[in-house]
C-alpha cells in the first residue's frame, strides 16, 4: 500500500487529512514543520508527499528543491488560495500538482489517487526486484492506456462519449456537431475534461475559468455550468456534468 507523507503545520489539518488517507488504506507519517518533514523524506521512500507551502523551520518550496536533489519524491503542495506565485515556483521545482486551501477532502483524496497512478514512484529495491529472473506475467502499470475512449485522447483532445473538445483548434463537437461556447464556457468544460473523474470544487473551478484575481460572485461557476448543460446535455440529452453535492462539479468516465 501506497506510502504517504504529511508536511503541514496546521496539526489539526494534518490530522484530519491522516485520518480520511488512512481511511483509505494509506500509510500515513506527518511531520509538523519543514526541516522534519524534509529529514523523513530522505530517510524514508514515499510514495507521495502532500507539503504544505507556509512552514516553520523551512518552506514547503525549499524542502521541495533539496529533496529534488536528494530524493525525488512525486509532491503535492498545499497552497493558500492566492499564493499565485508559490503555485508557480512549486510547479518549477518539480511538484506533480497543487491544491488550494481550503480544499474538500474529496478533491484531496481524488487528486491522491490520481498522482499515485500517474507518478508511481519506482524505488531502487522494487526495480532490482522487478528485474529478477522470475520473468513471469507482466501485470504492466500502463498508465491509463487500457481506458478507452473516454478522457485524453492526445495532446490537448478530450473525449466524453460522443464530445470532442479540441483544445489547439478551440473546437467542441458532439457527434461531428460544431457547438458553440464562450470562452468560460470553453475552459469550464476544458478543466473538467482535463481533470475526469476528479470532484472539482467550486473554488478550483472559479478559479481556472476566471483567474486568480478574480472578485465577485462564486455562483458563476454554477450559472457556467448551467449554460453548458443547455448547449449540450439538453440538446443531446445526456448527464455529463454532475454535481456534487457540497463539493462541486465532475466529468465520470464511466457514465
Ligand atoms: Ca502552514
């Protein structure tokens, strides 16, 4: 089972989110500031490390740089919602993903899962051991490659049943039919495309289709979502966009 571990100063934070991996089956080690954390993860091989950015002792983005040197280590960074620029330079120094407090733990737990497939962390000892001359049936972790259809399909093209969105020509198709969007309309449904299967908050979401920076109403992301599902589940009668109740919205691959 997947190993994980937790920098964060916030103990009660880092407490809860133990308790929702453990839940999970992870095993879970925490580490209350960053040169602990940063001790731990060059003594112990993780498969994955959620660092808060805002530590005592070292930063998040310092602990990420040393261990990139001393032990890579696929990470997620905990980041305060408009920190733009720690995003920036945490993906700089080699973060898989970010996610912003507050966050929802179904979000947490699904980006989780998501890192832990995509970025298996091959150790050194598994490697040799894999390498052995027992040469058997090889139970091949292709990444996604067995899903068909639905999800990426190649460099910028989303694929939901019969929805095509071509990113590169700005295009949605349903069954070869051109259908129009706004531009956040266009990159609502981009995001969750991109990011199937995973519970998007409206936090997340907001911020993807309207910046950073973006002041006013939270219920854009619902009225957006609104205005997708009349261009496309209404007209092709289908439920592509769920909700989440309390969390958000998501795109199932399996629907
Ligand atoms: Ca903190």
């Amino acid at each position: 089972m997947a190993k994980i571990l937790i920098v964060e100063d916030e103990e009660q934070l880092a407490r809860f989110v133990e308790l929702e991996l453990l839940h999970e089956g992870y095993e879970v080690s925490k580490a209350f500031d960053g040169r602990e954390g940063l001790l731990m993860a060059e003594k112990e091989n993780f498969d994955l490390i959620l660092l808060d950015i805002m530590l005592p002792g070292l930063n998040g983005l310092e602990v990420l740089r040393r261990l990139q040197i001393s032990n890579p280590t696929p990470t997620i960074l905990l980041t305060a919602r408009d920190a733009v620029m720690d995003k920036v330079s945490g993906l700089d120094a080699g973060a898989i993903d970010y996610i912003t407090k507050p966050f929802a733990i179904e979000e947490l737990l699904a980006r989780v899962r998501v890192a832990l497939k995509n970025h298996p962390n091959i150790r050194a000892d598994q490697a040799n051991e894999n390498a052995g001359i027992i040469g058997g049936s090889s139970d091949s972790v292709s990444s996604g490659k067995a899903e068909k259809a639905n999800g990426k399909q190649s460099e910028g093209v989303y694929v939901w049943n019969k929805l095509v969105l071509d990113n590169k020509r700005h295009e949605v198709h349903y069954d070869g039919h051109l259908i129009t969007l706004t531009n956040r309309e266009f990159l609502m449904l981009e995001t969750l495309l991109s990011n199937m299967d995973i519970v998007l908050s409206r936090d997340t979401l907001l911020m993807q289709v309207c910046g950073y920076d973006y002041i006013g109403e939270t219920n854009v992301v619902d009225v957006y979502v609104r205005y997708l599902r009349s261009k496309i589940d209404d007209v092709y009668d289908v439920k592509m966009i769920k909700t989440v109740r309390g969390v958000g919205y998501v795109i199932r691959s399996e629907e």
